[in-house]
C-alpha cells in the first residue's frame, strides 16, 4: 500500500522548516532529506538577516534591494518581504531563536551595498541558530514525520497536477508516495559547480525535475557568487567570509597589499573587481585582512570564522587571509506568485528553489533567510487557507503497473541512478547556458563560468 499525506514538503533548511511549522497540526506532514537534517545551506549562513528597524527605514531597505537586484527586482515580492520581516523575526524569537544584543538591545550590523545597520545576527553563526532552533520544534511535533537520507527522485504528476513523488529511500529502494500538496524547499544548485559554498549534495534537483514536466522557471541564469571564500588549492566545499566581516571594518589587498577596492560594493560588482585584480597579479586569491577591523573583538564577533581560519593555519588576527570568489546563490528558480504556488497545480516552492523576483539580478546581502521565512510561511498560509478544495482530492494507491499507466513513469529510468540525476545537472547546465548566451551584456551572468 502507497502511503499518502496531506502534506510532503522536501528539504529540512529555515524554508521547509518554517512552512512546516506554519502548516495546520491536524495535517499529515511529511519532510524528507536528502542528506542529514542539518546539512543544508540555511545551517551555513553566516552574517545575518535583515529586518526593518522601523518606517523611517524602509525607503533605504527598499532601494538597498532594487539597486542590488539591478532593479530587475519584482518591486511587490520586494514590497512584501520587507513589511514581513518584523513579524517574521518576531515569530523567530517566539521560538526561541537568540540574537545578539548590546546593552540588552538588539546588536544590528551592516553588510555591502546597505545605507542603514538593519541586521541581525547571532555571533557568525546565524544559520545555524535559527535553522537549528526550527527543527527542534519540527521534530517535537506530533504530526510531522521525518525522514532522513531520502531522495525525490520525480514528481507524479497528470493534466498539471502534481499528486505524489516517488523516493529513493535511506536502504535504496524506490517508493511512490502521495500528498495533496507538495512545498519544493531543496536548496540552489551550488553542488553542480566546482568551487561552491553550498553542500556538495544540494544539486538542484527541483529544478532538474521541474525542467522535465514542464513546469515554468525564471532567471535561471542569474547566479550570485561570494566575494569572500577561503581559498584552499584543494577540491571540495570553500568556506565563506561573511560579508559582515567587511561591513565591520576588514578590507582588501592585493599581492603587494595595496588596497584596491571598496569593500561594501554590491557581491556582483566587488567579485568583478576581485577577479580583475587577481588577473593583474596572476594570482588565485587577493589578501583579506581582518586586522582593520577596530571597532568589535573579532575573536568574539567572528568566533567560527576565527576557529576555522586558524584550523587553515591563517591568524586573522595577525596575518591576511586568502580569499576568492565563489558559487553562493542561485536567485533563479521555479517561478512563483506572492503565495508560493507554481505554474503546477498543488504544486509549492520556496527558498533557494523558488524565484518570486525578490533578488533581481543579484541578492542583497543577509535578504536570503528573511526572503525564505516570508514566502514559506506564505505557501503554508496558502494551503491552510484552501484546505477545504485539497480535502476533495482523492489520491489513489497504485500498482506499478498502474503508475507506469498513469503518470507515465517508466522505471527503467532510475536503474542508473547516478546517470539520471547527472542528465538533471546537464540539463540546469544546458538552460543556464542557453539563458545566458542571449543576455551577454549582462557580465555578472558570467562569473558563475568562472567557478566551474
């Protein structure tokens, strides 16, 4: 017997977690993952997420993300995001997620191409404090299940509705399972590109799979790449410098360490720069140095990116650091409305996964977990609030036979695995490529060539 829920939402980051939260408790929720529950990207996020500090603020705030976003910004996605954030970071705190504070007020920082300190953050570990404090509350609720080193491997879907999907499981069998409705929450595609800050396993495999049925993308070419990473000859997931380190004061130098840049230009403009400046010095890297940062105690500011950049053998205290740019974020996506609904009936994304237009062609800095929180907790909302035309849909248990029949499964598909999710990336590779090739005098649609 097939099993079904009312809900299955794939991915265990702040986007799946907060949709799950905000979903009714009488509903069965399914989540699955493809790896553990904390190794998604929202566990990685370092500096912060933005909120409005008060109305005088928001023209600035609003601006601050057109002009990132190249103002190729949805304005209304823009609009909406940040007359959440207030409620969204109150919601966070009633959770009890920690921010930090100075003088008992909360701590708000500034990162590149900001006006105003609007940010919050927790040490260098923001991600992880939220990320983590959501899916404590995930797991302790009676009608969430959850399971882990689980693979979507494709949707069912018929007359574009999706009904189900079919799963890899933790010991490599494939099962159908069926919800009437699905929330897309997998992350970016950072794991299809050599030099990345993601996960190598967040490969995009909504997009893959939203590609195959036909279901609407946007700006998939738009891919944002970190100023700041670690640079290591060695293959493998780079480690990020927190944009915050710059807006509390580091700066850059080149191989003679002169400096040659202002360090709180928007992420595509400064990785420009950067890139320019390293082919000027034929080198890999340009120099950070953390030494100019005066006005805080990085040990204590920074106390992850400190740890690692010693475990590297670099003392941000003493030395410079090396750093390069990398694949980050992926501002395209399956395109959704303001309440998170595909092109595919019954069909939801959010997070990385999704593209509302909020980023444009280029995300501010710290808007990613906010942007993630509001449109999930929208998508969530959404569903509740249509509750009575989902209780209608009746989803069948089916044979394989009958699946083949209905959905047009063909099974042979998934007997080499790994060939088919790397037909997924060559396909996401393909469209980004084809995108591009018709906007070439877009030059921050290149640099993500330049991270393999």
């Amino acid at each position: 017997m097939n099993k079904s829920y009312d809900i299955i939402v794939v991915g265990t980051g702040v986007a799946g977690c907060f949709a799950a939260l905000n979903l009714p408790p009488d509903k069965s929720v399914l989540i699955i993952t493809k790896a553990s529950l904390l190794d998604s990207d929202s566990y990685l996020a370092q500096g912060g997420i933005c909120v409005l500090k008060d109305e005088e603020d928001y023209s600035l705030f609003f601006e601050d993300t057109m002009r990132a976003g190249h103002y190729q910004n949805n304005r209304e996605s823009v609009e909406t995001m940040i007359r959440s954030s207030q409620t969204v970071i109150a919601d966070l705190m009633a959770y009890g997620v920690r921010f930090s504070c100075q003088n008992g007020e909360l701590s708000y920082t500034r990162e590149g191409a900001h006006q105003a300190n609007r940010i919050l953050h927790y040490e260098d570990i923001t991600g992880q404090e939220i990320t983590g404090t959501l899916l404590r509350h995930v797991i302790e609720k009676e009608n969430i299940a959850i399971r882990e080193h689980t693979t979507m491997i494709d949707l069912l879907c018929r007359e574009n509705t999706c009904e189900g999907m079919i799963l890899k499981t933790s010991t490599g069998e494939y099962e159908p399972v069926f919800a009437k409705n699905i929330i897309l929450a997998s992350g970016g595609i950072g794991g299809i590109y050599k030099h990345t800050t993601n996960f190598s396993h967040i490969t995009g495999d909504s997009i893959g799979i939203a590609l195959k049925h036909h279901i609407q993308l946007q700006n998939i070419n738009l891919i944002q790449i970190h100023p700041t990473t670690l640079y290591s000859p060695k293959p493998g997931r780079r480690f990020l410098i927190s944009e915050s380190v710059r807006g509390e004061g580091a700066l850059l130098y080149n191989k003679a360490k002169e400096r040659f840049v202002n360090e709180l230009l928007a992420r595509d403009v400064l990785t420009n720069k950067i890139y320019k400046q390293m082919k000027k010095d034929k080198m890999p890297y340009v120099w950070l140095s953390m030494k100019d940062i005066t006005k805080c105690d990085i040990r204590k500011r920074f106390p992850n990116i400190y740890r690692h950049c010693l475990m590297a053998g670099y003392d941000a205290l003493n030395e410079y650091i090396p750093v390069v740019p990398a694949q980050h974020y992926f501002m395209g996506g399956i395109r959704v409305d303001l309440n998170s609904k595909t092109s595919m009936k019954h069909l939801y994304a959010v997070g990385e996964t999704c593209c509302n237009g909020v980023h444009g062609a280029n995300r501010l800095a710290s808007n990613s977990l906010l942007e993630s929180l509001v449109f999930a907790k929208r998508a969530a909302r959404t569903i509740a609030d249509n509750q009575q035309a989902s209780e209608g849909r009746k989803i069948e248990s089916l044979s394989s036979k009958k699946l083949e029949d209905v959905y047009g499964i063909d099974w042979n598909t998934y007997d080499h695995i790994d060939s088919y999710f790397s037909s997924l990336m060559e396909n996401i590779r393909g469209e980004i490529e084809k995108k591009s090739r018709k906007e070439l005098h877009n030059e921050w649609n290149y640099n993500h060539f330049k991270c393999g």
